[in-house]
C-alpha cells in the first residue's frame, strides 16, 4: 500500500517467570502497533529461575490468543535488535515513580544509541504497580498466595521449581 508503514515494537525483558503485569502491558501494547514482539533478553545481569526455553513457552501461552503478537529472542543491545525486526519503538512498563530514573536513564542512551527509535511506556492496571518477577518468586518460594499474579500454568511451574 502506497505510504503505508506498518508499526512495530518490541516489548524487552527477563520475564523470569512472565506475570499478569507483563501480560497487562502487553494487551494494552497490542492494540496501538501493526505488530508487538515481545522480546526475551538474554545478556541481562539476573540469574534466572527459569531457562529460555521455558520462559519463551510461558510468554508464548500468555499470549497465544492475541493477534499480532509475536515472541522472540535476542542477546546484545535492545536497539540492535529493534532496528533488525523494523521496530521503531520499545515499549517498557512504568509501574512506579521508583521505575523511571532507570527508564529515563536507558531510554536517553538508547537514543544516543539510534536516535530513530522512541521508547513508549505504558502504565499497567493498578492492581499490578507493585508486582516484579522476584516479588512472586519469593512468596512462591515460601509457600504464599500468588493465583492472582500469574496464569496458571506459570502457577504450577512455579510450584515445580520449589
Ligand atoms: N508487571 C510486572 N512486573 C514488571 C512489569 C509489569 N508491568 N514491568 C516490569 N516488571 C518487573 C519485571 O518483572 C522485573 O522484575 P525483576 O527485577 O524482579 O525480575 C523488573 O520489573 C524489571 O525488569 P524488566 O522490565 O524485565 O527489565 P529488565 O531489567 O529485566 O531488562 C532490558 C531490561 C531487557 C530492557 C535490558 O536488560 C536490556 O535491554 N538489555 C539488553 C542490553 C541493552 O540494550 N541495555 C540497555 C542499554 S541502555
């Protein structure tokens, strides 16, 4: 189509076990993009729980019933990676004011970076402002209520894990 630029943007993160919030930011995401690849990094400095294979399952069935979507992975920088699927925009969570000096700090030296791709944030459903990864993992670990934060079948592979 003449003029016609499809939008694309990648959605980056450890997702170590993926939660409800990932899956929040992700819907919202969806519906203003042509496509949304969210993104397992792999270089990140944490230690996961989890290995690719299974964190690349989970992000798959949490999204599986979303339309243009689609999960990949990546190691190196998120820009690199963004300017080889055509992504013209990040889109991170912001779930507190603690979250932005880092955003605000990554976004600017992803710009230096490539000054051509924006990084959008979205703001996730209240109940979820104070869900991480490692916060359900911890309660997990000890045996706490976390059916509201995850789907199910992260529930019980968490379950497996501990
Ligand atoms: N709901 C629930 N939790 C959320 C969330 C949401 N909406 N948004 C963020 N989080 C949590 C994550 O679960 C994670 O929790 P954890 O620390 O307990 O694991 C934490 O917030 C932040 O993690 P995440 O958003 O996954 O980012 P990250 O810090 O793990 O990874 C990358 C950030 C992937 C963007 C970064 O490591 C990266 O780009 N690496 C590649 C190298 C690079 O280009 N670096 C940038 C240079 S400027």
């Amino acid at each position: 189509m003449p003029g016609f630029s499809s939008r694309v943007a990648i959605y980056p993160g450890t997702f170590d076990p993926i939660t409800n919030g990932h899956i929040d930011i992700i819907q919202r995401a969806a519906p203003l993009f042509d496509k949304v690849i969210v993104t397992l990094a792999l270089n990140s400095d944490k230690n996961p729980l989890f290995s690719i294979e299974e964190r690349i399952e989970m992000i798959k069935r949490s999204t599986s019933d979303m339309s243009h979507v689609e999960v990949a992975q990546f190691s190196g920088l998120v820009v690199d990676f963004a300017a080889r699927k055509g992504a013209s925009v990040i889109i991170r969570g912001l779930r507190a004011v603690s979250d932005f000096e880092f955003e605000f700090q990554m976004a600017l030296m992803n710009r230096k970076q490539r000054p051509e791709i924006d990084t959008v944030y979205l703001m996730p459903d209240a109940r979820y402002t104070y869900l991480s990864s490692s916060i359900v993992k911890e309660v997990a670990q000890h045996g706490g209520r976390i059916e509201r934060f995850v789907p199910q079948f992260v529930l019980d592979m968490l379950k497996k894990k501990f």
